[in-house]
C-alpha cells in the first residue's frame, strides 16, 4: 500500500496478506482526493478533521493525514487490522492519527454530536446494513456543517433518493457517493 499525495506521498507499508480488508484501489483512491481537493468539499489548508469507518488497512486515513487533516479518528473492529494501524502510527509519529478497535455502529451511536468535516466509510460491500450508514450518521449528528459524508460501495446499492445525496463517482468496480 502506498500513499499517493501530500506530505507522506510515496511512502509504502507492507499489508499482511492474510488481511481480509480490500483496500481502496490506487486509482480510485486518487480520483476521490482530486473531487475532495478541487470541486469544494473541502479544504484542507484549514486542516479539517476526519472520520474514517471500516478502517482496514487505513489507506484512506493515511491519505487523509497526508493532505492536512489536523485530525483522523480511523475505526477498525478487526484486533489484527487494528494492530496493523497502530503499528503505522508509531512509525509515522503522527499525533493527529487515532486508530481505535470498535465496532463502527457502536462508535457512530456513542459519538453522536461529535462533529467532522470529512467522513469516509468503506464497508465490506456484502454488509447486511450497509444501506442504513448514511442515515446513522446524520442521525447522530456526526457530519460538521458544510461537511462530507462519503461511502464507499459495490455497483448494486444505489443512494440517490437519499435526501442528503449529493453526486455518485464510478471507477470499475469502486463506487463512491457523496451526502452533505
């Protein structure tokens, strides 16, 4: 896994290949943070903090932590996937990173209130819920005024009809929908 932009750009880390997670292709990865970076989602020089849900290989969080976040709170239920990201924590030294082992709807519920600017969700794209994401975060309150929600999914789900729903993005078999 490598980081593709800002201050860690082209740094590497060796995911286990015993890792389930199924990280963010390099492609689409760089497509989401050229929308992030050039179509007003955001701004990164006034160091937004993030949320990253389903953290796996916490290629997202790093990327996020990369480009100017002042903070990345990344939320990963799997012990191994999370050891995995305090391991790359301690070697970056990053004191905005926060790497914590929850489950995501246990953590979405108790963090209600608790605002960010950028939220970013990459669930397995079998989850039976996955279709209820969008409404426990603005149902918890979690999204910061004129913030982003994005969520990650398989071709199949389709969250245009949501009320927040802002634009969808399609790189091969990664899809991306945005809710403000």
């Amino acid at each position: 896994m490598r980081i593709i932009g800002g201050k860690y750009k082209h740094k590497r880390f060796d995911v286990p290949t015993t890792f389930k997670a199924r990280p963010t292709t390099d492609f689409a990865k760089e497509s989401l943070f050229n929308i992030l970076m050039h179509s007003g989602y955001t701004d990164f020089d006034a160091a937004p903090n993030a949320l990253d849900l389903f953290a796996g290989t916490g290629s997202i969080s790093l990327e996020l932590l990369s480009r100017g976040c002042g903070s990345v709170v990344s939320i990963e239920k799997d012990y191994r996937h999370w050891q995995f990201l305090q391991r790359i924590c301690r070697e970056l030294g990053d004191p905005a990173w926060h790497p914590l082992h929850a489950d995501v709807f246990k953590y979405v519920s108790r963090a209600r209130g608790n605002q960010f600017h950028i939220i970013f969700a990459d669930p397995p794209y079998a989850l039976e819920n996955l279709r209820s994401l969008p409404d426990l975060v603005f149902g918890n309150e979690l999204l910061a005024e004129g913030g982003v929600f994005i969520l990650e999914h398989g071709k199949s789900d389709d969250f245009s009809q949501h009320p927040r729903f802002t634009e969808h993005r399609s790189y091969g078999s990664v899809n991306f929908t945005f809710f403000q």
